[in-house]
C-alpha cells in the first residue's frame, strides 16, 4: 500500500469528467488501497480517482458519525439521487466543507439534506446506501469530483471570490501540482 500525491486545484485531471471503470483487477485492488491509505493519512472523509491522478469514476469515503457509526466504503460507477436543496440561509459553519484538492481551505455550501448513491464495489456487485445529512454532503462533494467539479466551482457570492483569492494567493489553479498527505504539513 502507498499514500500517494494529492492533485491540487488546476491540475486538469481534476477538471475533467472521469470515465467509468471496465476493469475489475489487481491494479483496481491496489488502487483503492491507496486511496484508502492516502484518504486516512490526509486525513480526509472522502477522496475520488481524479484526486489522486486517475480519470476514473471511483471514490472512496470514511466518515464517523455522531452515533459513532462508521460509514466506510469505495463507490465504482456511481449514480446519485439528490433531495431539493433548500433555500434558506447558509450556515458558516454547519455547512462548511473542505476538499483535499484546495487543502486547508473550508468554505460554507448548501447540499441537498439526503441523497442515494448506487454503486458497485470490487467484486463488481452493485449496493446501494440512503444517505442524509453529512454522509449525503460527503457523496454529493465526491460524485462532483467524478465530473470535473470542485466544491468551489460551486459557492456563492461572497464565498466564491475569497476562493479565488485564496486560490492566487498559494499560486494554486496550474497544472502540476500536489501534496504528499504525510510529507506535507497544511494549516487545518
Ligand atoms: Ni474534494
């Protein structure tokens, strides 16, 4: 297993729409052992193929909710099925978000409250989890990533501008570049 470089914003990888997976292999297996590795080492509760350099339409998740219930697993080919997001106002806080891919950075994003993810798994059999509140969060932030879309391509004004200025201010949006979860020490 190996933790491997997280592609940052600007990388087209993380711009491109990902294409599905028709191999279900060793090098599969592998592959998402390392995401798992690398996820947990960042540390983070999410983290899709692209992230990591490869355009394919995979993610893997981690996340301990209030219940101490663990919600853990690799989703391959995923379709998601979203709730209406509501309209009221933004909470800074409860709906903050971050990403692996604009490290050290959260920004508050309305999310639709529930959501249903179908996948496969490794073997190539097809699951189905009913997600609500930040597991729902989680799902939709990582589908997005399988399309080329980063939760800040996503944020309103005002948030969507400190992005940006966050954005210049690290000499991020080139192609290129990474951090190594492990190696590299961010802020957050
Ligand atoms: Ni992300």
């Amino acid at each position: 297993m190996a933790v491997l470089p997280i592609r940052i914003t600007g990388d087209p990888v993380l711009h491109t729409p990902a294409a599905p997976v028709t191999e279900f292999d060793d090098a599969l297996h592998t592959l998402v052992d390392d995401m798992f590795e690398t996820m947990d080492a960042a540390p983070g509760v999410g983290l899709a193929g692209p992230q990591v350099g490869v355009p394919l339409r995979l993610f893997v998740y981690g996340w301990t909710d209030d219940d101490d219930v663990v919600h853990r697993g690799v989703a391959i080919n995923p379709v998601l099925w979203i709730s209406p997001a509501t309209i009221d106002e933004l909470d800074e806080d409860a709906e903050a978000e971050g990403c692996l891919s604009f490290p050290g950075e959260r920004f508050p994003l309305r999310r639709a409250e529930s959501a249903i993810l179908r996948a496969v798994d490794l073997a190539g059999e097809p699951f189905e989890v009913h997600a609500d509140g930040w597991l729902a969060r989680i799902f939709q932030h990582e589908f997005d990533h399988l399309d080329g879309i980063l939760y800040v391509d996503r944020l309103d004004h005002p948030y969507g501008k400190a992005a940006r200025k966050v954005q210049k201010k690290n000499s991020w949006g080139v192609p290129g570049l990474s951090w190594l979860p492990g190696r590299d020490h961010l802020d957050d």
